[in-house]
C-alpha cells in the first residue's frame, strides 16, 4: 500500500517562540496516523534544534527545506545534508519553485540536492510544477517531464523509492487558487504513468503529494482522487487547527 504524507512548508516565518508553540499544538492536537498515512514539517534551518526535541519519539516527523548540493567545504551560507542528519531530519524538500526562481536553481542543481538528500538517508521531496504561463502555452507536461528528467538521469528511476514528489503548479501556490482536483488529478496519473513506463512498481508505490494552496476546507477533495497521495502545504501549515484538520482529511 502506497504511503500517504502531509507535510508542512514553513517557508521563512515564525520566530522561536511562535514556531515552539506551533510545534506543540501540533504534538498534542495531531492524531496518531493510520492507514499509511504519515505528517511532517519542513521547518527553517534554526528551528531543526527544536523540531527535534519537540518531535522526537512523536508522530510527527520533521524535515529542511533545502539544502546544499556539496558535501562539505567553503560554501559560505550553504548547509550540507550531514547538517541536517545531526538534526535528525527524515525529509528535505528540493527544487520547491521559490528555488528554481528566486535563487536560479536549475533542474540539474535540484538534481544534484535531491541525490545529496538521499546519499545522507533523508528522502527528498521533490517539487516539480509548471508557471501560468507555461499552463496556458500547453507546456505543462514538457515542463515537468525535464523536471523529472533531470533527476532520474542523475539517480536513476530505482531512486525514486525513497523519494517523494510534489505536483506544485507555480500558479496556485500562495495565490489562494487551488487546481482543481481534476486538473491536479491529471498531473499526477501524467507523474506516475511516465515513471511506470520505466518501472511500474516504483511507479505504483510512489507518493505523489499536490501543493498548491490547499486548506481545510479543499483538502478532502483533493485527497480523494486516486493519484492524490497527500499534500505540501505552505500557508494552512502555519495555523495549527487549520494544518491538524488537513491531516486528518488525509486519513479516510
Ligand atoms: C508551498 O509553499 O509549497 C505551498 C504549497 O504553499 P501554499 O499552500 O501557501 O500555496
């Protein structure tokens, strides 16, 4: 049975008092999760320290945003996959469109950090997503295919075992415009179906997550569709209730 996951996207909000209380809200109001079914959030870099002693031994698990692409070295700012493994991380999300467009990351670079996540045993969360303007050109599904492309020809298909992908079209996410399930729907089975040609195992047993925009109140259509695994969820995860209750949708 293919694993479901809810994760949150904190992005660069919060202070420390704030996010602990976020965390603890989280730790008490969330559920233990059944039916394959797993949480997560993806904190900024200096709340890792208490992600960890909040969340250790919890049903929640935790993970970064991004990461370098080097092992180690003189890159200044940068912070290595290692860094992240001393903090306990189980996921890193790359190539998240704020990436690739505020700070040029190619689909190589996100390929080179979504194999430096993996080589230290996290799983990558892998974004991929087309913009408005590539939606309404028909470029879509050539979007995401180098997206993918990239990725596979550097680790392989047989990496995508321990990976997860999220479906973010660019033009829903934070803009309060969500795909439609159906639209959402289509990307997804477009993601598996293309990873099936080339291993139909990988393919079926792959989460794929959608991002985009999705709240309480949007989540359990979303969820229902059958290449819908879960969700990558920006805004909604910075509001307990509102996060918790997207998690629970993910149950049924
Ligand atoms: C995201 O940042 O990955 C995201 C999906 O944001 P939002 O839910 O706010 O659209």
């Amino acid at each position: 049975m293919r694993n479901k996951l809810v994760a949150g996207n904190w992005k660069m909000h919060g202070n420390l008092q704030d996010n602990s209380a976020l965390l603890e809200a989280l730790k008490i109001g969330l559920p233990k999760p059944e039916n394959n079914a797993r949480y997560a959030v993806c904190v900024p870099f200096p709340y890792l320290a208490s992600a960890q002693a909040t969340l250790n031994g919890t049903q929640i698990e935790w993970g970064a945003q991004n990461l370098s692409q080097h092992e180690k070295g003189a890159y200044t700012g940068e912070v290595s996959a290692q860094m992240l493994n001393d903090f306990g991380c189980t996921y890193a999300i790359v190539g998240h469109s704020e990436r690739r467009m505020l700070y040029g990351e190619s689909s190589q670079i996100v390929a080179e950090k979504y194999v430096a996540a993996q080589r230290a045993g996290m799983i990558p969360i892998l974004c991929v997503g087309e913009t408005l303007e590539q939606r309404d050109s028909d470029t879509t599904e050539q979007v995401i295919d180098e997206q993918l492309k990239a990725v596979i020809t550097l680790a392989g298909v047989d990496s995508l075992e321990n990976a997860v992908i999220a479906y973010e079209p660019v033009w829903a996410i934070g803009t309060g415009k969500t795909a439609t399930p159906q639209q959402a729907q289509d990307i997804h089975l477009f993601i598996r179906k293309g990873i099936s040609a080339q291993n139909s195992e990988i393919a079926e047993n792959l989460t794929i997550l959608y991002g985009g925009s999705v709240k309480a109140n949007n989540a359990m259509e979303l969820f229902a569709m059958p290449d819908i695994d879960g969700g990558l969820i920006g805004g909604a995860s910075l509001i307990a209730d509102d996060f918790i209750a997207i998690c629970k949708a993910i149950q049924n």
